[in-house]
C-alpha cells in the first residue's frame, strides 16, 4: 500500500499539480498565525509549545483517520493515503520555474531567464550571467527535490499512515515561516528557534540519505567526494549537502559568487566539474528521476522481503 499510495499520488500530481498558494500555503499560515496569537510572546519557550501542539495533534488526527478508515475498508484508507500525499509532496510545486528557466535560457532569452529565478527566489538577479541563472536554478531544484519529494517519503515510510508526510511538512512550513520569513521582526522575537532546531533535527536522517542516494545514480566518487569536502563551507549545512552531492553527481559547477539584487554574493564553491548552462539543467532533471526509481525500487525490494516472514 505504501509503494502504490506514492505512486499515484505523484501520478495525480504530474497531471493536475496542486495550487500549493490556495490550499496548502494560505491554510497552513492561517493556522501559524491562530498560534502566533495565543503562544508568542516572544520567548524559544512558548515557541516549542505551539510546534508540539500543532505537529502532535496534525499526525495524531492523521494517524486516527486512517486507523478509522482501514477499519472500515482499507481501500479508504489507501485513497486517504493518496490524499495526505498529495497535499504534501510533489515536483510540480516549482518545477514551472525550472522548466520554463530552461526553455528561456535555450531560446537565448537571459532577461526572461534572469526574471523568472528572480520570482523564484524572491531575490534580483538582473545582472547575473546565463551561467549564473542555470546554476541557481539547479540548485533551488536539488534542495526542493530533497523537501518536496524525499524527505517526505521517507516519513511517510516511517511513521504509521500518512503521519509522517504530515509531520516533515508540517515542520519544514514552521522552519520557513516562523524560524527564517519572521524570525528577523523585533517583535516576533525568538518564538522560531525551536521551529528551525527541530526540523534540523527531523531532516538530518532524509538529507544524508537524498545526497547518497544523488551519488549513486550520478557520479559516484565525485559525489561522495564533494559530500566531504565542500558541504561544510555552506552556510545551510543540509542545503550544503544536496548541493555538493548533486553537483558532484552531475559533474557541475554550483556555488560560487553571484550578482544578487546589484550586489556580489561569495559563496564557496559546490560540485565539480563544468560550468552550469540549460543542458545541465536537464541533467538534473534526469538526476532526480533516478533518484526516485531508486527510492521506489529500494521500497519494493523491502515489501518482497516482508511477504517472504
């Protein structure tokens, strides 16, 4: 069930991708800001209680419906399944971003490329070169691979019913909202520490096991290589991860200074190997179909191995 559960899911979701902005964005702050109200005081505290107030009671509501479900049919339980998972996961969450990146920087247009990871990224990217914005792009699309798709499969692996997609989605959206989009306004004060501890701590395990799995269908020895010998020197570690991972295992150039919002950015230097362009771009895009049939194949491995106890 849990195989054919994912499968269909991201099936639905290739065919009709979700408006993630309406029904699962707009929702999910609306219930941060229900807690901001009655916890935040500013305190790490108070912070920590709402997260387990609302990861506790999400995964435990999810966990009950589909026990309840299964008893009354397990074929309910299994379309409540497909339902968590596509509400959670999925490729196309950004992939019009990168898609539509590629074809502009393949058509030669650099100001619609230059625009569009601009709207990505939420920053300005006006003066950056057409190498630059494919290298941006790739690795916005690595970690989003890793947060959209991997990482919520392993907890939905983990944990009983769709629990586990719900909780890793549930503390990736408090690490952005609470622990980076407002832990800079004075007076939300320090209510997203325990948010961005906490997701740390749940992502360590799925990150580690994404960026092994990138050097295994990629480049092997220069993926495992750039692993050890770049992923520190990010400022994000997990982030630094995927992108020595993924630009060893593809064998591209990733990191390294950018033009943002008129400015020169340093960044160390992630990967290895070429300059980034367009054919990278679907280099990448290649990286993580294959990252996935692993992660499906892995699971169907396992499921046989059950049935034969």
């Amino acid at each position: 069930m849990t195989l054919f559960s994912l499968i269909v899911a991201l099936l639905i979701e290739q065919l009709r991708p979700l408006p993630v902005a309406r029904f699962v964005q707009a929702p999910l702050r609306a219930f941060a800001r229900f807690l901001e109200d009655r916890f935040n005081d500013g305190e790490a505290r108070h912070g920590a209680v709402a997260w387990w107030v609302a990861i506790l009671s999400a995964c435990f509501a999810s966990a009950l419906i589909y026990f309840v479900l299964w008893h009354l049919h397990p074929a309910f339980a299994l379309i409540f399944n497909i339902l968590v998972l596509y509400l959670t996961t999925g490729f196309r969450q950004v992939s019009h971003f990168f898609t539509d990146i590629q074809l502009a920087l393949q058509m030669g247009e650099l100001a619609r490329a230059r625009q569009l990871i601009g709207e990505w990224r939420g920053r300005s990217h006006e003066d950056s070169s057409s190498s630059e914005v494919a290298r941006l792009a790739i690795e916005e699309a690595l970690v989003a691979a890793h947060r959209n798709v991997f990482g919520v499969i392993l907890w939905f692996i983990v944990l009983p019913g769709p629990s586990g997609a719900v909780l890793y989605r549930l503390a990736r959206f408090f690490d952005d909202e609470w622990g980076v989009r407002l832990a800079g306004r004075p007076d939300f004060g320090n209510f997203g520490s325990f948010a961005k501890k906490a997701f740390f701590a749940l992502d360590w395990i799925p990150v580690r096991l994404t960026a092994a799995a990138f050097s295994i269908v990629g480049d092997f020895e220069d993926g495992v290589y750039c692993w050890r010998a770049q992923a520190s020197q990010w400022k994000d570690k997990a982030s630094g991860i995927l992108l020595a991972s993924g630009g060893g295992a593809l064998g591209v150039k990733l990191g390294m200074p950018i033009f943002e919002s008129g400015e020169v950015v340093e960044r160390p230097e992630m990967g290895v190997g070429d300059e980034a362009d367009a054919d990278f771009m679907q280099s990448t895009i290649g990286l993580v179909w294959r990252t996935l049939v692993l992660a499906f194949m892995l699971l169907a491995l396992f499921g046989v191995a059950g049935w034969g106890r």
